[in-house]
C-alpha cells in the first residue's frame, strides 16, 4: 500500500507541474530507478513497461499535451494510473527543466 501511495503522489506531483509547464513543449518519460534517481526520455515508440525494462526502472511517468489537456501515466511495479486536467488559460509557464528540478 505504501508504494501505491507514493507511486500516485508522484504522479500528482509531476501533473502539477507539468500544468505550470511550457505547453508547446513535446511528450517525455520521466524514468525513477530503484535508488531513486530519474531521467528524463522521449517516450516515442516505447510502452511504460518496456522504458522500465530496458532502463532498469522501478516506476515511470509519461507526461503528454493535447491542446488544453495535460496528461500524466504511470506505471510501476503492475501499478499503473492516469491523470488528466485541462489547462486554465492565463497560466504561468515554466520550462521543462523546472519540471525535472521540482520533483527532485
């Protein structure tokens, strides 16, 4: 359950600040290893499973834009979830550096 927990918190994490993100920015993966470190991939071609697999992973998160949505999938451990919002027009947008520093 613990894992589930955090699992889900970091994808809630990683929605909020990619809603704060640059929205002509393209898709990435955000790779967390199991000691923890992350990496950020484009996640073209790859399934969640497969970018765990072949990085050796212990979760992932993929981050889309689709006009004014904002979408944010995970999968770790046979875990998996989806978050979804709509951007609120007027926002503020940051980098997508600020989006790999704040959830570090």
């Amino acid at each position: 359950m613990f894992f589930v927990r955090g699992f889900l918190r970091q994808a809630e994490e990683i929605l909020e600040i990619a809603m704060s993100g640059d929205r002509d920015a393209g898709d990435l993966a955000i790779l967390i290893d199991t000691r923890g470190g992350m990496r950020m991939l484009d996640p073209s071609g790859w399934s969640l499973p497969a970018l765990c697999a072949e990085f050796g992973g212990a979760a992932v998160y993929s981050v889309a834009r689709r006009g004014s949505t904002v979408r944010v999938e995970g999968w770790g451990g046979g875990d998996r979830c989806l978050l979804q919002r709509n951007l609120r027009p007027g926002r503020p947008f940051l980098t997508s550096a600020a989006l790999l520093s704040a959830v570090m």
